[in-house]
C-alpha cells in the first residue's frame, strides 16, 4: 500500500513541503514542468459520472473514445503495477484507474513517486466502470499541472477547527465540498434577484462607497482620509439617500446590490462588511414592496432549493429543534399593534400619548415573560408610546416570528424616512419583514415632503438598533449627545466621529422625488436562511477575523 | 396663439422664488390639503402611452378612453387661462399635457387657480383621456390633474430656442455614437456633478450614458455567467495593504482595535477561490486608490477581474475579443463606435471594434517603431545603459530611479494600475494603438505576477488591451509556482 492520505502532524509540514520541493526539481530536471501553462479538457467528473450512469459493473467502452479531465488528486492507493487516485474537479469526483502497462515508459514510476495528494492533475483515458461499480478513467497519459507542496489536512473531510476555515478559506474548501456549495448558492441567489428586478423593469445602478459626510446614523461609520483632498471620507452605511437621488434625478425604478460598512462588533451575525440590495420604485408604496420581497425570496429559494419548504437550524429559534420554515405566498401581514395585542392583551392604541400608562401595562405584561433586568430598563427609558409599543414587540413577538411575517406600520418616533400612514395618525407606512425571528427586509412609503423629513431627522428620538438593511438617519442632536458621551465614557478623542445631517440630499428632496417606495434587504442573512448556515461568517468567504 | 409663461417667473429672485412655494404649500397644509400623497397609479409609462397612441390622426379626441400616466413637467405655457400646454417627461420619454378648463373636473376658477399654481419641475400624475391636436401632436387631455411632489426650486431653463416643440418625442442619445454637450439644459459642470439629479432630470443624454453604463455590466454579468463563471465577493477591507501598487485608504475597526485598508484590487483573494476548487471566478466590484483626482481617476471605481483555471493567455485574449466586439455589436448594432478622442469640442473619431483585434509584441514593436536594438538579456547593466541612451536620444523623460522596467514602462504590480508614465512602450507602442489592439509578452521585469514565457526568455506570458492609446485591460498566464513568486514579490521589495 502507497502513501496514503496520512496526517502530517504540524511538525511534519516543514518536512513534506522540502521533499515536494525536490520532486519540483527533479520533475524540471526530467524536463517537466511542474507548473503548467494550460490543459484543454473534454469533460467534467460530473459530466462523465452523467453520461455513463448506465455503465454496467466491469464494463469498458472503447479505447478509441478517450476523454480528457483535470482536477486535485484527493485521495491514492498504490499497489505494484496498479494504483487508484481519486480526482477532484468543481463539478464532483472520479476514479483514475492507473495501471502500469497502460501507461509509457517510466510514466507510472512517475505517478507513484512524483504526484501527491493536493497536487493537479490533467489525465486522458478511457472509461471504465470496475468490477466495485466505480466509475474511472483508465489513464492513458496524464500530466502533472501544479505541483502542491504543502499537505492537505488530515482526513480529506475533517477541517474541524473553525477558526483556520475561515482564515484558510481555501484549505476549507478543498476539504468541504459542501463550502464551495454555498458559495454557489449564494452567486445563485445575487444572481436571481438581479433577474427578479430586470424583469420588473429596474435597473441598477452604483453609488459612492466613500462618502463626505457620515450622514448620520445609529451605525457608527468607518473613516479614512484622502490625501491629495486632505479630507476625512467615511464609508457609506447605506446606500439609501443616494438611490433616492436618482428618483429625483429621473429614473423611476432603481436598485444597488452593494457593500454596506458599519463600524461595530464581530460576532456570528455581523460582519463589519455585508452586502445589501435596496430598491426604489416611483409612483408606488409599501404595499407594491411586499409584493417584491415575497417575489424576491421565493424566486431565489426555488433557485437553490427547488422548493419553498425549508429546514432552518435552531439557533434563530432559541431551542434546539430545528424549524421547517414555509415560504409559499402570500405571507401574513399584521399590524405591529395588533401582534403586540395578540401576544400580551395589550391595546397600545388605547393610550393615546399616554407614556407612563403605557409603561406600566408593559413591565406588567413582562412579568409574565421573564425578560431581564436592562431589557426592563430599556421599557422604563422609553420617550413615547411608540417607543413602549417597539420595545415590547422586539422582546416578546420578533422571537416568535418563525413564519415569514410582514409587521406593518411602525410608529412614527422610530420611523424617521417614512411617510406617516394615511389613515392612522401617529403611524408609519413602513414595515418590515421577519423570518426565523430575524428581520429580513425593512421598507416604506418614502417620505418625500422635504420640510417633514427635515424636521423628522432633526426630532426623531431613536431608531431601532437591529435595523439591518435600511439604517436610517439619526437626528443630529442624538448623535452628537451619543458622541458626547462616549468621549467622556473613553476620554478617547480618537474614536469620536463627525455626524451631520446630509443637507444635500434634503435640497434633492426639494426640487421633488416622486411617491415612491423602497425596500432594504440583507442578502447575508437571506443566503444563510436558504442554505442553513448559522453564521455570516458561513456565507461570506472571507470574513474579518480577531488578530490571533 | 400661444405665449409662453416663462414670464411668470423671470425676474423673480430665486430665494423669493423657494419662499413663495414654501408658503403655498404651508397654505395646502394649513387648509388640510396633504400636498405629497402617498401614491398615484400610473397604469402606463409614458413610453407606453406614446407607442399606444402614436398612430391617431391629427384632431383625433378618444373621450371615452381613459388613461393614467405620471411623470415630471420640463415646460409649461399658456394660450389664456383657461388652457395650458406642458411636457410631461419620464422614463426618457414625454408627451404633450393639454389642460382645457372645458374637459377638466374643476370649473373656470378653480382651474385657472391650480393652474397658475403648477410649476416646472413639479412631479404630476393625470388622469385624462388621449388624443392628437390639430398641428398633430400627441396629447393627454386631463380630467383630473395631480401635483404629486413638488419642485420648490427654479429649475435651469433651456437658453437655446423657445420650448421643446422642436424635440423628438423620444431623443434618447444612442450607445456608440457622438456627443452633443450643446443641447444641454445644464451645462454648468460643477454642478452638473455636485448635483447629479439636476444633470439627470435635465440632460437626456448623461441619463442615457448611465443606463448604458448598466447595460454594460449587465452584459459581462451575462457573457461570464454562460461561461459558468462565477460571481464571488471578495473584501473590501484587508488587513495588509495589497503590495506597493498603489497608494490605499487606511481605516480603523475600533472594537477589534485594528487597522484596515481598502481594497486596491481582489487578485489574491480571487486566487485564493482559484486554489480552493472554483474554477471560474469573477468579481464586479469597486476598487480604491487614495491618489489625484482627474479626467479619468476616482478615487473609488469599478472592475471585473476574472480568472480561469486550466486556461491560459492565448484563452483571455479570444474571450476578451469575444466579450467587447459581442457587446459592442449587442448595444450598437454594429463594431464601430464614434468617440471623442480629443475632447468634446472636436469631431469624434472612430475605433472600431470588429474582432480579432490586432496583436503586437511589445519589444519587437517597440524595436521596429523606434529602430532600436535592445540587449536580449533585459536585466543586463548593458539593456540599462542602452536604453537609457535611447530615452535621451528621443528626449523621452523618466525620472530617476531610471531601472530597466521603468525605462521601458510603468511596472504592474497588480492587474489594473491605469496610470502609466509616457515611456519608450508608451511612446512608441501605445500611440499606435487607436482600434483595440493586444500589446502582449511583456517583460518578466515588469510582470511580477505573470508566469515567465514558455518559449522566448526574460519574456512573460501576459497581454495588455489598449484603445483609443488607453489601457482597458491586463492579463496574465498566472504565476502558480510559489517559490518563483516568492522571489518575485522579495526582488519588488528590494
């Protein structure tokens, strides 16, 4: 038996990467090149798996019809004059069926000496199906195309320490096949809501990363400097005021697919980069944006799952069984009042601006939840009804929102870029949408008055602090108290950040944006919906990491 | 006949302008009136709406029908106060509104009140009934009359001709053709960037160079994609800076405490995607130089970098002749397109597209154009000296220090640099190159990340496109030989 895919141990690296470096010389020395320029291939593993899935157990076609594959040999037995390798291409695997006599010269010397697990390989041959019932090529002739020299890890399928799969991605990859999946999956699913909105008439389009203004928002910004302006930039937290720029300037349906940055915490569900889609479509309102986000995600979960059932890991849930999630439309939609009602008796409507009345009727249907201390707080702080209504709602319905929901009409107080509803004063037509208890989307009717959205930035009190994917304004004053006090928390004037209200896109909203709607949507956490992934860091390739 | 209103607000002041239309809308507020609804159905495009009636004969009144549509008011004018002419603009298209008090909801008075109101720029939805005018132009004839936003500002005026009777029903500036910056309503380049929407809403054209600019990163999406390439994204921000290539924007994560760059190029992580098994990767995305602004630099812009296994540079050029002569064709009917080579105030030129494009080795052209007779050994003491005599001789300036690589060009750190001193290469070789034109086998002393040639020594595998003199894109034979990049990237440092 040859070498097998044995577990180098970390002090054996050193040594295995001197031998291969050898075997790169000593192939050059033969007058091979152990870095090849290019191979022509006929098929793929899959391919081939395909066409002859009706190849009977010992059966061998032709020795005229000779295929041409290439891939990462992932697995080798050797005997005497016969040797079993194991190619990998992106499509799947197949067997190499080496034997000696088949093979010129001294070639199957240099198989057996020469090539190693990780290494490339492209192989011509015929098809053959063994007397096991696999699937091989009969190797004819084969040429090593990239020499590897470090090892692959231990068991081809046992990348287990999660931290080197994601600061190796590669190596993660090569070892998990089912990583690559996602990663196509997720290329289907950008790739299907970019189909979604071109047949519905948008087009898209891309707007500054790099900002003048920070804008302002409950996300804090990252800043850079640009030398030759010898200004300070900050990296966009949203793409929305800028979209909403080309409604005013003429175009009525627009979309970006975009990097989003926000300058805050790592953990399984925030990277400091994330992507994002927002759309704006004139002479519409919110309720045209349900419509998009059901036809969005369904599209895409028939894209990649085939079907609009799907399994989702627990961990959204807060118990340990899974949930099946149901995606067939059309989805509930309820008032956030009316969700609160239904889960704690509670008419918010009833206190007509009465916060303290409103406070009180909270904590006490708390109680009976079981929520902490600071969360109690949180309902104590509250400034207004709304306010009260919002805190309620995000600790006891968002969680049980496992079932895509629609939560209709938020209050105007956390509401800042929405035009007020156009029968419930003290109301908003916004609406975000929940799935797993997790916020997927977050719309409005946008408001377009220039005069109320200014006093709306000015005066908004708060915004809530999970909204994902439309990051709303804060008002000016808020933000610099906030600063404020981080600088005196810190007595780090480093860390303090420049908070302006974005003038310029109010002086577009002047010369007139059409009604319109427009929905955010975080194309991370829909990519680790439809493909099960507990973590962001799971669907981003390569996620920012602590220094180790 | 008709007068225009232009009158109306000529000579207003546009401080008083703003103010005056702050306080009618107070008014509409303080009497109850929501002056923005929250929605219009528009149940056609305006485009629509034209190639639905375009065929009725002058005079032709289709009271029974009734149609909405939406859009922007570009002009406004008067024949007496009981009938208004307007241009409804939206979607690239426009249409004639005309307001006859007779056909209106509202009787004289009010119609001639909301109609003294309505403003240029204002955004309105109708609901009327079609129709063609006597001279034969295509109308809408409104019942009901919406103003959905509204404009509080003066908007810039056409200087050149009365109104827009002269103008198509549709002038959309087509892909592939010449410019007419005089038509522009807004001309003020200043402007025209700090205030883009205005650029848009007032200058057709710059409306369809950005939907040209979708079409064509739709197209390499299409084209890639039917190749089974597929899209990944990569970082934008990296912890180390991405080699001495270009100058980057540095930031810093406060939590993690950590210093982060932006992304100059996504090469080495798309060859990271390359090694862990997919074989076809491409990335559209921003990149970002922390360097001048000018003509043709951003700080922030936008590329594709591709890359494929088992495939080498012979490949690239055949699918990069293949993407642009394909697109070309696919947004302009043809391969030739007019562009304006030397500014807009001269004729444009032509380059022309058709494949294959032309293929020239880079030294043997430079030798050929400029008679020269380079030391084959480009590392030699004598290549340097040789060369450096030959700058002089044609008064071709590179400052020190005066290495080979920089002597006969700019080296390329990574694949798209886009900045490039006027060297021997650019001097000679690059001048030529008007039509799409492979400029291919660069020297291995400029080509840190492409593979060395396999036949012709000190050469490397590796092609640059230029058109119209400008580089447009950069390709390599890949390096995959560690130790020889190793080498490489310590002999960059040195």
């Amino acid at each position: 038996r040859g070498r097998a895919s044995a577990a180098p141990s970390t002090s054996d690296r050193e040594a295995i990467r001197a031998i291969r470096i050898k075997k790169v010389e000593e192939l050059r020395n033969k007058g091979l090149d152990p870095y090849a320029y290019k191979w022509d291939r006929t098929h793929t593993a899959n391919k081939l798996q395909e066409i002859y899935r009706h190849l009977g157990n010992g059966e061998e076609l032709d020795q005229s019809d000779c295929v041409s594959i290439s891939g990462r040999i992932v697995a080798r037995r050797a005997f005497g004059k016969l040797a079993f390798l194991t190619l990998r291409d992106e499509s799947g695997a197949i067997q190499l069926y080496c034997e000696k006599e088949r093979l010129q010269s001294d070639k199957f010397e240099q198989l057996k000496t020469l090539v190693d697990i990780g290494d490339i390989l492209g192989a011509t041959g015929t098809i053959k199906r063994t007397d096991k019932g696999e699937l091989s090529v009969c190797l004819t002739s084969f040429s090593l195309l990239t020499k590897s020299l470090l090892p692959l890890p231990e068991k081809y399928h046992g990348l287990t320490d999660v931290d080197k799969r994601y600061r190796q991605r590669y190596v993660d990859m090569i070892a998990n096949p089912d990583v690559a999946d996602i990663f196509r999956k997720r290329a289907k699913i950008i790739s299907e809501i970019r189909k979604t909105m071109e047949s519905a008439g948008f087009i898209e389009v891309e707007t500054p990363v790099l900002q003048g203004a920070a804008g302002g928002a409950e996300a804090r910004p990252f800043v850079t400097y640009h030398n030759s302006l010898g200004q300070d930039l900050y990296l966009r937290i949203a793409t929305e005021l800028h979209l909403k720029r080309m409604l005013v300037g003429g175009f009525e349906k627009v979309y970006e697919i975009g990097r989003i940055f926000r300058n805050e915490g790592i953990s399984t569900r925030h990277n400091p980069e994330f992507t994002t889609i927002e759309l704006y479509e004139a002479y519409s309102d919110y309720e045209s944006m349900m419509n998009m986000a059901e036809e969005l995600v369904t599209a895409c979960a028939l894209a990649v799952n085939g079907k609009l059932a799907l399994d989702y890991q627990a961990s959204y849930a807060s118990s340990d069984i899974g949930v099946e999630i149901c995606l067939e439309r059309p989805w509930r939609r309820e008032t956030m009042n009316n969700l609160v009602k239904e889960a704690t008796g509670i008419d918010f409507a009833n206190f007509r601006g009465d916060v303290t009345t409103a406070r009180e009727a909270a904590l006490k249907a708390l109680d009976a939840t079981g929520v902490v201390e600071s969360d109690r707080n949180s309902v104590r702080a509250s400034p207004s009804v709304g306010h009260v209504l919002n805190e309620v709602f995000e600790l006891v319905v968002e969680p049980r929102l496992l079932q895509p929901t629609f939560v209709l009409d938020y209050p105007i107080e956390i509401s800042p870029l929405a035009k007020p509803h156009r029968r419930d004063g003290g109301l908003t037509e916004r609406f975000e949408l929940f799935i797993c208890g997790r916020e997927m989307a977050n719309a409005f009717s946008e408001l377009t008055d220039p005069l109320d959205q200014a006093s709306q930035i000015k005066s908004s009190r708060k915004v809530p602090s999970e909204s994902h994917s439309k990051f709303l304004f804060l008002q000016r004053k808020r933000l610099e108290e906030q600063v404020e006090q981080h600088r005196r928390k810190d007595g780090d004037d480093d860390s303090a950040y420049e908070v302006k209200v974005d003038e310029d896109f109010l002086t577009a909203l002047e010369y007139g944006m059409p009604p319109a709607s427009g929905m955010g949507l975080g194309i991370d956490r829909l990519v680790m919906l439809l493909t099960n992934s507990a973590s962001i860091r799971d669907v981003i390739a390569f996620p920012v990491l602590k220094t180790k | 006949s008709r007068v225009a209103v232009q009158a109306e607000d000529e000579g207003i002041d546009p401080t008083q302008y703003y103010e005056n239309r702050i306080k009618s809308l107070a008014a509409q507020k303080e009497s109850g009136i929501n002056p923005y609804p929250h929605k219009f159905e528009a149940e056609l495009t305006i485009l629509e709406y034209v190639n639905k009636y375009e065929g009725l004969n002058s005079g032709d009144h289709l009271e029974d029908v009734e149609e909405k549509i939406a859009g922007r008011l570009m002009s406004k004018r008067s024949s007496s106060s009981k009938l208004f002419f307007y241009d409804l603009h939206g979607g690239g298209a426009k249409v004639q509104i005309m307001a006859d008090a007779r056909k209106s909801d509202l009787n004289e008075e009010e119609f001639t009140r909301f109609h003294s109101s309505v403003k240029r720029g204002d955004i309105v939805g109708i609901i009327g009934f079609p129709g063609k005018t006597k001279r034969g132009e295509l109308s809408i004839f409104p019942k009901t009359f919406i103003v959905l936003s509204h404009c509080l500002h003066m908007l810039p005026r056409q200087r050149t001709g009365p109104g827009s009777e002269g103008q198509k029903i549709t002038d959309a500036w087509i892909p592939g053709s010449g410019r007419n910056p005089d038509s522009y309503t807004l001309k003020d380049q200043e402007t025209r960037y700090r205030q883009r929407y205005l650029d848009l809403m007032l200058n057709s054209e710059v409306r369809e160079i950005f939907k040209t600019r979708s079409k064509i990163i739709s197209y390499i999406r299409r084209f890639l994609d039917e190749l089974d390439f597929l899209e990944v994204e990569t970082p934008m921000m990296n912890m180390i800076a991405g080699g001495a290539a270009a100058r980057p924007f540095v930031t810093h994560h406060n939590e993690l405490n950590m210093r982060l760059f932006m992304r100059i190029a996504p090469e080495l992580f798309l060859k990271q995607l390359v090694v862990g098994g997919l074989d076809r990767v491409y990335e559209i995305g921003k990149q970002f130089r922390n360097e001048g602004i000018d003509l043709t630099h951003n700080p922030e812009f936008t590329t594709c970098e591709f890359y494929m296994a088992f495939a080498d540079y012979n490949d690239l050029m055949k699918l990069t002749e293949d993407m642009l002569s394909g697109m070309v064709l696919e947004l302009t009917g043809g391969y030739k397109i007019k562009y304006h080579a030397n500014g807009l105030g001269q004729d444009p030129i032509e380059i022309d597209f058709t494949p294959p494009f032309r293929r020239v080795d880079m030294i043997e052209e430079l030798e050929k154009i400029a008679n020269l007779d380079i030391p084959k050994d480009l590392t030699s003491d004598e290549a340097n000296a040789y060369l450096v005599k030959a700058c002089a001789k044609f008064d071709v300036k590179c400052p020190p220090p005066q290495t080979t690589a920089r002597l006969l060009d700019k080296a390329s750190l990574c694949k798209l640099l886009f900045h490039r001193s006027i060297l021997l290469v650019g001097h000679f070789v690059e001048e030529i190159c008007i039509n799409p034109t492979f400029i291919i086998n660069h020297p291995e002393i400029m080509s840190p990340l492409a593979k060395w040639h396999r036949s012709k020594p000190g050469l490397t595998e590796r092609f640059e496109l230029f058109i119209n003199k400008h580089e447009l894109c950069n390709a390599y034979t890949e390096l995959n030989d560690p130790v020889v990049q190793y080498q490489r990237f310590a002999d960059q440092l040195k």
